[in-house]
C-alpha cells in the first residue's frame, strides 16, 4: 500500500478487514478484561461425533472456498453463550481442537472453549491490529499490522517464530506443503517453514496485498490492491514461487480474497474504490488467468468472493441480498433478499448459507432454495462468520463473540 498518513492507513485498514480479516488500530489497552456469559443451549438431532469442531482457516480452508463441514443450526437458533475481549474483532473465528481462536485490534490472539466460551489462554502479540489466525499442526500463524508475521504454540499461546516483513499484512495466511504463504502491503509474496519461519521464496505481486491468500492445486493466488488502477489477481506455483500469470481484473481498487474451486478462481472486484461498475465477482481460469465470466448485482454495489461447492456459488452483497450463482457460467439461480447490509463472505455448511449483516443479525439460508431460515440479532458490525462445533461463530468491533447454536440438521 501506499505510503500513507496515520488516517489514511487507519481508513484503509477498516475497508479491508471487509473481507479478509485484518481491522483498524483502536486505542484498547492491551489488559483489556475478557468475561464470558452462557445461555441454554438449543436441542440438536445430530449425534456430536457428526458435528465437525475443525475449521483452522479463514473461509473454512486455505483455499478459501467458503465451505466448512458444519452442520450449523438450521432453526430455533438462539445465542448460546458470548465472550467479551475489550477490543474490537475485525477478523473472522477459526477453530481446532475445541477451541476458537480470536485475534483483536489491540494486538492480542485469544483461544476460547468451543463448548462453554470459557478464556483458555490471552496473548498480546503486538500493538498493531491484526490478521485472522490460520492453525496448523498445533502452531497458530497471524499476520500484524507492525510486527510482521508471527507464530505461536496453539495449546499454550507461546511465541514459536517471528518473520520480519515489508509492510502490513493484514490478510489471513495460508499453509500447504510445509508452507505458510503470506502477502502484505509493501506487494511481497513470501513463503516460510511451518516449523521454523525460514524463507523459502519471495515474489512480486506487483501491487499492495491486502487480502488473504489462497492456496489450492499446486498454485499460490493472489488479489491485489490497485488504487486508482485496475487491480490483478496474479497465481504463483506454490513450489518455487515462479509467477505463472497475472491478468488484470479492469476496475479499480482492491480484489477481494480469492477462492480456489473446479477449476476456477473467483474473486471480488472494486474494493475500496470509487467509481460506477467496478464492483463484480469474477471467475477466472486456474490454469490460464482468462477471466471466463463476471458477475454485477442489480445496484452495481459491491459483492464479495462467493462460497464455492459442488455446482453452486454463493454471494453476498451490500444491495442486501444472498444469490446462488452457477460457478461454470455465473448464471443466476434464486436471489433472496435480506435486511440489512451484507458487507463480507458467506460460508456454506451442509444445507445453509451463513452470513451476517452490519449493525444487525447473523442469518442463516437455504441453500437449495433461498429461503431465510433464520435470524438472530447481534450487536455491532460484524466480520465473517465461521460454522463449527454446531455452532455459528462471529465477532464485531464492539468486540463481542456471539456463538449461536440452535437445532441442527
């Protein structure tokens, strides 16, 4: 990203954490108490050994798909416990081993239990923002506005490694092959050792990296952020770091964190950025980088990277409305419209879509037909809800952890 001032980094900062993770800086002292409440739990009619706990990676995986094993609660959704952090969560939940990591704006990563909401462990990193956590084989990598890349035990919370950067990375990072692959803003891609934070390779995005990075079949893709330019998505072999294309998407601003799925990369366009028609999800060719369609709501407003599964992709949109796409030709298959404005990704569980809406509720839809099946409210603005342990999780600049359970499928 640009050189900027100290209002403009904190602007751009709350715009990207729209869709990848990383927030703005808040005056929240690092000592800020954690406290939790509890309330009865929904009747379920799934056996517990069914209900996946596991969902270590921003959009459910490092390819970013949206997708996660679920199953989430489909009705009599209800808030089964909160916890409080004292500082806002501009970052989306991940889990593993029943617990849910949180990272916070004033630099802290905190686990909670997955069942009760009770603290496990609270560590500050940083006093910079930071990105949404990625766990992997018990080591917990987040990105910081400040202190570059950071690594610690996820049982204990205790520092492993450090990884000095170029600049901010406010994306969530992505692991494959004993990689961790990581972009900031200063337009470096760089890969380190899972276990040691070595380098392995850098590349040149060629732009600002704001968004998460995504990692599937052999390749590194990634959104860059463009300005007043056409931003790209450029793919990477995740081997060596040898660029394999770069393709312009045509309209300005930021491309949002892009999924990996049949074959496909889809990403959303504009951003951040000002102007009429820049705001499309587009799908791109794995192989090639040629876009094969794009996508533009009825209001021109922006949308973002869609969940990806088996024949259907889901957006959402700040026009306030949850659409199947086909992801073979970006055709429209049902439109349901929301109150309140949707301004992130969804994640697909089982038979429902998961979304949350500014100021308002996390939502669930089915996903065969569009019906709304529910909506609980919440506090706050929310950033990217996640599904696990039966539960939907979310939290919000108020810096509020809503889970919410309810009967599931």
């Amino acid at each position: 990203m640009r050189t900027a001032s100290l209002c403009s980094l904190f602007v751009l900062l709350l715009c990207a954490a729209c869709d990848q993770g990383g927030g703005p800086a808040a005056s929240v002292a690092p000592s800020a108490p954690v406290s939790a409440s509890a309330s009865a739990s929904a009747s379920t009619s799934t056996s517990a050994s069914a209900v996946s706990q596991d969902v270590p990676a921003f959009r459910g995986n490092s390819a970013r798909t949206g997708v996660v094993p679920g199953p989430g609660p489909i009705d009599h959704a209800a808030v089964a416990w909160t916890a409080s952090l004292g500082a806002p969560i501009r970052t989306a939940i991940v889990t593993a081993g029943g617990l849910a990591f949180v990272s916070a704006d004033d630099g802290t990563v905190a686990t909670f239990d997955l069942a009760s909401g009770q603290l496990r462990w609270r560590e500050s990193i940083s006093t910079s923002p930071l990105s949404t956590p990625e766990v992997v084989d018990g080591i917990v990598v987040v990105g910081t506005a400040t202190d570059g890349l950071r690594a610690l035990d996820a049982a204990t919370g205790r520092a492993i490694w450090s990884v000095a950067t170029d600049g901010r990375v406010a994306g969530a990072p992505a692991d494959g092959d004993g990689l961790v692959v990581f972009g900031s803003d200063g337009g470096t891609v760089e890969a380190v050792d899972l276990s040691t934070g070595a380098t392995r390779w850098t590349a040149s995005a060629g732009d600002p990296v704001i968004s998460s990075i995504a990692i599937g079949e052999g390749a590194v893709v990634v959104g860059t952020n463009g300005g007043t330019r056409s931003g790209t998505v450029a793919s990477f072999d995740l081997a060596g770091g040898r660029l394999r294309w770069r393709t312009p998407v045509g309209y300005a601003g930021r491309v949002g964190t892009p999924a990996i799925a049949e074959g496909r990369v889809f990403a959303a366009t504009g951003l951040d950025g000002q102007g009429d028609g820049i705001h499309h999800v587009v799908a791109l060719d794995l192989g090639t980088g040629a876009i094969d369609w794009q996508y533009q709501s009825a209001a021109g407003l922006p949308v973002y990277t869609p969940a990806v599964r088996s024949g259907a992709a889901f957006v959402t949109g700040e026009d306030r409305t949850v659409t199947e796409l086909d992801p073979a030709t970006g055709a429209v298959a049902w439109s349901t419209n929301v109150e309140g404005v949707i301004e992130g990704n969804p994640v697909v569980a089982a038979s429902a879509v998961y979304a949350t809406t500014n100021g308002g509720a996390a939502i669930a839809i089915d996903a065969a037909t569009g019906r709304q099946l529910w909506s609980v409210p919440i506090k706050g603005n929310p950033y990217g809800p996640t599904v696990a342990g039966g539960l939907l999780l979310v939290g919000t600049d108020l810096g509020t952890l809503y889970a919410i359970g309810g009967t599931l499928p």
